[in-house]
C-alpha cells in the first residue's frame, strides 16, 4: 500500500514509539513531520536518515504542549511544513507516578494538558482539511491502561481513558467525509525506556534476558513477550488505507492478550 504524497504528524516522535509509527509511515510513502521537546540540533540525523531511507520529506519541530499556543505553533509548522496533513497521530505523553494523595496538583494539570487537550486541539486544527480533501486519518494513542486501572498512575489512567472517548466522539462527527478516528492500545512495547527497565531488571534479579522480559510482564501480557514497535506502526499504516475505510471509532488492541484475561 502506497500513502505517497500524504503528510503526517506524529507527536512525541523524536524516539520510541512514535518514531517506529513515524518510520512506518515514510516507509509507505508519507511525508513527515517529527515532534519533540529536543532541540532542532539534535534531530537532524534522524531526519536526515529516515528521509534519505524511506525517499521522503521529514522534518522536526520542537514544541511544548502544554500550552495551547505550543500545540498551535506545532500545527502551524506542520501545515506549512506538509502542506496537506493527512495523517494525525497523537502519541505525546506525560505520567508521574503518585498514589492519588500525594499527587502533585501541577503533575496533574500538565498531564490534562499534554495527554489530553493537545490531542483535542491538534484534532480540531487538522479537521476541516480532511474535510476538504475528503480524506483523514487520526489516530490517539491509549493504552492498556484506558481500559484497564493501575495504582499510583492516576493520570495516566484518566487521561488514556478520556483519549477513547474523545476517540468516539470525533469518528462520528466524520462519518461521510472520508475521515477515521481510532484509538490505538498497546500494552508493553519495546522502546528504548522499556529496554533500560529490563536491563536494570536483568542486572538486580541476575536473570537472563528471556527471564527478565517474562518477569517484567507478569500479570501483564499472557504472550510473555514484548510488543514489537515496528508492528504498532505497521498497523498504523494498515489503519490508513482503504481495506480500514470503514473502521472507525475503534480501540484496536496490540496488547498480547492483556484485555482477555
């Protein structure tokens, strides 16, 4: 499947995660745009790379979001950057852990406004040119834990679970104009941070690395394995195209089993 020609925007793609979903799209043809709160310096390898790669346009741009103006200035360097934004994929992310008690009142607001209102806003900025195109995809980034609660993680829980929900309500104010709205739900994905916490594992417990991974999923994923990043972006890339034309409003689990126990 071809997206030549489309432009995307992944926020909180400078590594991890969002860089995999990223990469996945310029493989297919898309035109990107990367976003992080590193300086511009630091991202010009990745993006240099990934565009020699993959024979398309990436660019970075730093932004806070969260404000509402960091979320604005994104969208504005993104349109002016892709010229059509095709693809909206709300990956940023914030979490503090904390029981609710001891929760820091700032931690809070700047999870609701990160996790959050920056997915509401850049939504609403990106809208009314699929609408005129008549063509979108948008995805939000949940979790496990927006459907599923852990202790100590109060933030992270709400705002995954209000993701889903806004998730729904924007596929169906889309319907009929070519635009798709999903959440995407992963479970424990093997990103640089999950590596280091298996390492850190393997080195205080004396286990091998299969140990290890099967010990940090315990009571977790029932597959016992680490999520592949590259596959969360081949969904995406699935998710883009017309055999998902009518999956909309969805929460797509990519969780080994996680939610069926």
């Amino acid at each position: 499947m071809s997206l030549r020609g489309k432009g995307a925007l992944v926020t909180g793609s400078s590594n991890g995660l969002g860089l995999a979903m990223a990469t996945a799209l310029a493989q297919a043809g898309c035109d990107i745009v990367l976003h992080g709160l590193e300086a511009p310096h630091a991202m010009v390898e990745s993006c240099e790379t990934l565009a020699q790669r993959c024979d398309v346009r990436v660019s970075y741009v730093q932004a806070d979001l969260t404000e509402v103006a960091g979320v604005d200035a994104l969208m504005d360097a993104a349109l002016a950057r892709l010229g059509t934004l095709d693809v909206l994929v709300n990956n940023a992310v914030v979490r503090h852990f904390a029981g609710i008690d001891a929760f820091p009142l700032e931690r809070w607001q700047e999870a609701l406004a990160v996790n959050l209102t920056a997915a509401f806003r850049a939504i609403q900025r990106a809208l009314p040119g699929m609408r005129e195109r008549g063509f979108g995809r948008v995805f939000n980034m949940t979790s496990v834990y927006g459907s599923r609660a852990v202790a100590n993680r109060v933030d992270y829980v709400t705002t995954k679970t209000a993701l889903i929900g806004m998730t729904r309500s924007v596929a169906l104010e889309t319907l009929k104009h070519g635009i798709t709205c999903n959440a995407i739900c992963p479970g424990s994905v093997l990103t640089p941070n999950i590596d280091g916490r298996i390492n850190e594992l393997m080195q205080a417990r004396e286990l091998d690395r299969d140990a290890a991974v099967r010990a940090f999923l315990e009571g977790k994923q029932p597959t016992g394995e680490l999520i592949e990043a590259a596959h969360v972006g081949e969904l995406v890339v699935f998710l883009c195209g017309p055999a998902a034309a009518h999956i909309t409003g969805a929460t797509m689990p990519i969780e080994g089993g996680w939610l069926a126990g």
